[in-house]
C-alpha cells in the first residue's frame, strides 16, 4: 500500500518533469538551445527530442505502454548523460543521475494499478 502511494507519487513527478522538459524542447527555451547547440542539435532536432520526450511522459499513463514510457524516459536521460561525460561536465552529468535512479526505481516498483485502482 506505501509503495503503491511512493511509486505513484515518484511516477506523477516523473511525468510532469518529461511534459516540462519536453515542451521547453519543443518550444526552443534559450537554455535548452543552448544546451543542445553545443551538442549538435539543430532546433528541428530539439524539437524532435522534445515530442519523444512527451510522448514518453504520456505512455507512462497506461499500464501497457508503462516500461516503453520509462524505456524512452530513461533513454533520453541516459543519452543527456552521455553527452556531458563527452563535454567533461561532471557537474551536468552528476545533475542527471538521481532523474535516471527514480526512472529505474519506478521501473523496479511497476506499475502501480495493473490490477486496478484498489488500495
């Protein structure tokens, strides 16, 4: 029963960061670009990264779609990551970790009403 609530609670968190994240992609945000730019990434590939990172976010809604959801959650995390360590940004990729520990931690504790919304 906590977990369920501790799992709902870190999955609600998780969703509302990727659809933050994911339209301040979409919608170019300065410090996205800037961000990315230095990687890269032109404006129209933020913004694909952006709709894959909301896109995300909603499949985490459905029971069925719930681990390709944190998969992709996970993956984009993980490329972030990648990308500072190849810049040197300790600091970067340190900010990433604890993001990328509770996609895996809510990944371990499943979904939280596959079998229903019973407490």
């Amino acid at each position: 029963m906590i977990l369920k609530v501790i799992n709902s609670i870190l999955i609600l968190v998780a969703i509302t960061m990727g659809l933050k994240q994911g339209y301040a992609m979409i919608s170019a945000k300065p410090e996205m670009m800037e961000m990315f730019e230095k990687w890269g990434f032109s404006k129209m590939g933020l913004a694909i990264n952006g709709g894959i990172t909301i896109i995300a976010a909603l499949l985490i809604f459905f029971p069925k779609t719930f681990v390709w959801g944190k998969f992709l959650m996970a993956a984009g995390i993980l490329l972030i990551m990648c990308f500072h360590l190849l810049d040197k940004g300790l600091k970067g990729f340190s900010i990433e970790i604890p993001f990328l520990l509770i996609n895996l931690v809510i990944i371990y504790l499943q979904y939280p009403f596959k079998d229903g919304f019973s407490l």
